[in-house]
C-alpha cells in the first residue's frame, strides 16, 4: 500500500499516466479523423484535441497552479506542445511512409506508427511542462 501511495506521490508518474490518457483520445482521435482526411492531417488534429486533453488532466492531477493565470498556462502549454507535435509528426509519418515500407512492415502500420509518435516526446514534454508552462509565475 506504500508503495502504491509512493507512486501516486511521484509528479512524474502522475504526468505519465494522465499523459497516457491523453494519448489514447489522441489515438482514437486520430482514428476517427482518418475516415474523413488524409493520415497526415489526422494526425496533427488528433494531436490538438490530445494536448487539451493533456492540459485539462496536468492542471487538475499532475501540477500546481502557476499563479499566472489559465491562459497564460495554456499558451505555453502549447508552445511546449508544438514542439512535441513536430517530433510526433515526423516520427510518426516517418515510420508510416518511409521506415515501415522500407522495412515490410504492414500490421496495422499506421496506427503502430502513430502510437510510437505519441510516445517519443514523453520525458520533453514534462521538463518543458514543469519548467516553463506550469512554473511558478
């Protein structure tokens, strides 16, 4: 049970696990979006409606409040989220339309590449969260 309160302490695992959550609306986003557009743009829609997620779950569970305000908190939330969307981007599409083919790879090859993008900026992410977007104004 220490343990288990230990690991609810820890400010990383918080964000991680309410980052996983974010991922998966991203993900089902992403999927759903894809009926009505090309994967590349799906993507990067899919990573938005993700980040609000994502903001809304740290700013609840994960950080304290900045003192700065929620708008303020959000624009760098999203500045830190345009960075990981480039390196979301670029992984993901990379995998799908160069690695994967390169390599013969074809289960379910854009959502495989999608998850990995997802994942990458995990650890940029919270630095840049815990150091510019939710310091302490």
């Amino acid at each position: 049970m220490k343990a288990l309160q230990k690991l609810a302490e820890n400010q990383f695992i918080r964000f991680a696990l309410t980052g996983g959550v974010a991922a998966l609306v991203n993900l089902a986003s992403r999927y759903l979006l894809n009926f009505h557009m090309g994967f590349e743009i799906a993507v990067a829609l899919a990573y938005l409606v993700g980040m609000l997620m994502a903001y809304v779950l740290a700013r609840l569970f994960v950080f304290h409040a900045s003192g700065r305000g929620v708008r303020s908190e959000l624009v760098r939330f999203a500045i830190v989220n345009v960075v990981a969307l480039v390196q979301v981007w670029v992984i993901s599409v990379g995998l799908a339309n160069l690695v994967f083919p390169a390599i013969g790879f074809t289960w379910h090859a854009n959502d495989v590449a999608h998850l990995i993008g997802v994942v990458s900026p995990v650890v940029t992410s919270y630095f840049g969260h815990r150091h510019y977007s939710f310091r302490s104004g």
